[in-house]
C-alpha cells in the first residue's frame, strides 16, 4: 500500500536517514531535531543528541523552541554551555551536523547572511550564528535546502564548503581533513559532493520532478550521477511518528499559519452571530 505524505516530511525522513546510531548529532531547531528524533525512535535508539546551547543525549518529547528548550526534552545526560558544545566540536567528537541553505555554490560554500550588497542587502538573514563552526569541524555536515538557492557566487561566504573545490579545503590547513558537506537535502532532489572535484552533483531525484525541473535552479552545467535513483519513499511509521512529534512541519508553516489563522477566524465569527 502506498503511503501518502507531503514534502515537507519527505525532507525530513531523508535527513533522519542520514542519522547513524551511536554518532554524536549537533541539531538546530526546527527540521533537524524532528529528523534526530524520529532517528531515536526508530533506527538509532543510542544516538547522542545535542542542542546547540549545551543540552547533551537528550530524549525529545516535542519540537523545541529555542536551542536551550529543556521543556522539550524527556531527559537528558547533563546540561553544559555554548562554549563546551563548541569545543567538543572543535576537538573533532561531532560526527554530522545539520545546517540550513540560503545561498550555495558549486563547492557547498553557504551563505545565511545577507542577499544582496552587504552594506544595502535586498534581505538580511540571521548570519552564521554557529554554522561557520560546525561545518568546519564537525566529520560531516548535512545541508537542507526548503527556500533557498544556487548561484554562481555568493553575495557573502558566511560557512566554508570545499573553497575553490578539489582538495583546496584540506590543503588550507584550517579544517580537519575529510571533513566538509557530505550532501544537500533540496525540495526537488539528492545531491552529493564529487570525492575529487568536490563539486555538486544530482545523486537522487524526489518522486514526480523532472531533471529539468532541477535543472533550471542551478546556474551552472549541473552533474548527474550515471546511476540517478529515485528517492525511496517514506514508510508508514515514519510519517506517523512526525504527525504525532511535529503535526505543523507536516504540512509546513504557511499552511499551517493559514489553518490554524483559518479556524480562529471561524470561531470568532461564530461568537459575533446572535444567538
């Protein structure tokens, strides 16, 4: 029987995919902390989840707030800061990351700073907060891509992918060598660094898009891998578990504003009308 769901979970299955047990995993809010929990439950029941903010191998309960919400948490091994999270990672004990795409080259180079001129951008994001850090010395680093885009050249390099490509990353002596992004989540496929050229190529493509739909978000001559799959679909205990731990992110934001604004506005008209 074929399992219905939405892309919005579709993305975060695949991360949670990458979820190994027993690997220490540095989550951020929002997709990255549903993808760890439904790991936990479901295929990686001894992998150590991290907050950001310190929360060390907690047991998620709901979706947290903020990188330092214990409230979301059934438990966890011990509490410790910002600055000892950052060291373990620098000291090379963070296994994979997950970081969010604004803006990404060829080389996995991000930005999540700015569009535009720095000093007059058209947008401003929220920076690198820890993403320069994590991408830099974490063993490998998952990127998801819900709403940004590729480009030839970033208006700003706020986290460094593979540089220039080739072995210009290790050769720069500032990363751990072998590290770097290991691949990139996007709403339209798989895509997977080159071990040579560490360029960007097409490994999987999500069910019902096209390779020209791929292809016209990205500026440059895009690889395809010669064995280009299909992306497995999601099993019915995966979709169940993210209605039931996050039941907005399964129809994604918006919609769930729109729902949600929707029915209150249903229920205020109801209490306006005479009785």
């Amino acid at each position: 029987m074929t399992v219905k769901y939405t892309l919005n979970e579709l993305l975060i299955i695949i991360a949670a995919r990458e979820i190994h047990d027993d690997e220490n995993v540095v989550l951020g809010v929002g997709l990255p902390t549903i993808s760890g929990a439904l790991a936990k439950a479901l295929h990686a029941p001894n992998v150590n989840l991290m907050m950001e903010a310190g929360i060390i191998d907690f047991e998620p309960l709901v979706r947290p707030n903020h990188i330092a919400d214990v409230m979301s948490c059934r438990g966890f091994s011990y509490s410790t800061d910002l600055f000892s999270t950052f060291t373990t990672t620098y000291r090379g004990f963070v296994d994979v990351c997950f970081l969010g795409v604004a803006q990404i080259d060829k080389f996995g180079n991000l930005n999540t700073t700015v569009i535009g001129d720095y000093f007059k951008p058209d947008l401003r994001l929220p920076g690198s907060g820890g993403a320069a850090d994590f991408i830099g010395y974490s063993k490998r680093t998952v990127l998801t891509m819900r709403g940004g885009n590729f480009v030839e050249k970033l208006d700003y390099v706020t986290s460094p992918g593979y540089l220039e490509g080739g072995s210009a990353r290790d050769d720069s002596g500032l990363f751990p060598k072998g590290s770097g992004p290991s691949m990139l989540i996007s709403k339209k496929g798989i895509f997977k660094f080159d071990p040579e050229t560490k360029e960007l190529y097409l490994a999987q493509i999500h069910p019902g898009i096209s390779l020209d739909d791929v292809k016209k978000d990205v500026p440059w001559d895009l690889k395809i891998t010669e064995n280009l799959t299909e992306t497995a679909p999601p099993s019915q205990k995966e979709v169940s578990f993210i209605r039931k731990f996050a039941p907005t992110e399964s129809v994604g934001r918006e919609l769930a504003l729109e729902l949600s604004t929707a029915h209150i506005m249903k229920k205020m008209e109801a209490r306006q009308k005479p009785e």
